[in-house]
C-alpha cells in the first residue's frame, strides 16, 4: 500500500511512470476479476482499461491513505455490473475458461523434478479455478477477491457491497462448498486458508 501511495502521488505530481507502475502492478488481476462476471476475456481488457482511463482521467477521485487495489476493484466490479445490465445475453452462468498467460515450461529446465512440482501445481490450480467455477457467482467472486487477489475482509466487503460480516460468513461457505465439490469430484488438494 505504501508503495502504491507512493506510486499515486507520483502520479499526481506528473511522473507518469507513477501511474504505469500501478497499471503494470493490478491491470492482470483486475481483467481476471473482471472476467469472472463477464465471460469474454478481449471485453474483460476493454473494461479493465476503462477503469485505468477513468483514474487517470479523474485523479482527485482516489483517496490517498485507503486501498488503491480496492478502489480500482469497486470501479471494476461496477463496470462489469453495468456492462452485464447493458448486454442481458450475457449471464453468469458457464464455465470459467482459464487462459494460458503465455508461459511455456522452459527448454532449460535442468531438473526433472522441479519440471514434474511446476506440473504438478498448475494442475491443481486449473482444477481450484475450474471448480470455483462451479460455484454460485457470489461464492465464486468472494474467493478470487480473499484467496486469489489477496484483497481483505474489509476491501472485499466494499467491492462487492456487503457488510464484512456478510463476507465471512460468505468466504465460510465458499470454502466449505470448494472442499466438497472437490471431494465429491474426487480431487483432494490440501486447501490452504487461502487459495494458490
């Protein structure tokens, strides 16, 4: 956080490397979240660059000394909202399609081993990403913004408009639910308090 003060009022004070840094530090996380409600990745950057245009077009919005990752995460989650009110063919429902970031497993990989853990890690993460998923949206969405985008109770609570009560209460559930799809699926992965 302090980092990203930093970052903002560089910014502000016409650095715009200040602001390239922030973009480069929370555009992939955003175009994920904001994925998770739209289902179109190439609509999910569209979205996700709005809401950098929209900092940078209105600076004074952002509030120096609270989360700057939660204030992108609000502005992104009421776009994704309005985009879904705007295009009703769209819906929540459908399968999450994890897409490759590019990485390939390197050629010079020395060990085997390490080969087979990196291996081994990505499937358990396409299988978590794939059963939440399955989850019901508000389930889904709570845990990418705790588990996976690192965000706390309280952030998570004002992105998705509930109380942080709610959210715990919400975040017990989800996991509850996770653990047992994954077990009724047969996939036992030892579920960390938070998720890879």
């Amino acid at each position: 956080m302090v980092q990203d003060e930093q970052d903002y009022n560089a910014f502000l004070g016409g650095d715009q490397a200040g602001f390239e840094r922030l973009v480069l530090r929370y555009k992939d996380g955003l175009i994920q979240f904001i994925n998770r409600y739209v289902r179109d990745l190439y609509q999910s950057e569209d979205l996700a660059q709005d809401v950098f245009v929209e900092v940078l077009l209105h600076p004074g919005r952002y509030r120096v000394g609270t989360s700057f990752k939660t204030y992108i995460y609000t502005i992104g989650h009421n776009r994704a909202v309005d985009y879904i009110r705007k295009n009703a063919r769209l819906t929540y429902v459908g399968e999450y399609e994890e897409t490759s970031t590019g990485e390939q497993h390197e050629l010079l990989v020395q060990e085997e081993a390490l080969l087979e853990e990196k291996v081994i890690k990505e499937e358990e993460k396409r299988i978590l990403y794939h059963t939440i998923a399955k989850l019901k949206p508000e389930y889904g969405n709570a845990l990418y913004l705790i588990d996976i985008a690192g965000l706390s109770y309280a952030d998570t609570a004002k992105v998705l408009k509930k109380s942080e009560g709610q959210v715990k209460i919400l975040i017990h559930r989800a996991r509850k639910k996770l653990k047992q799809k994954l077990e009724e699926e047969g996939n036992v992965l030892g579920l960390p308090g938070k998720l890879p």
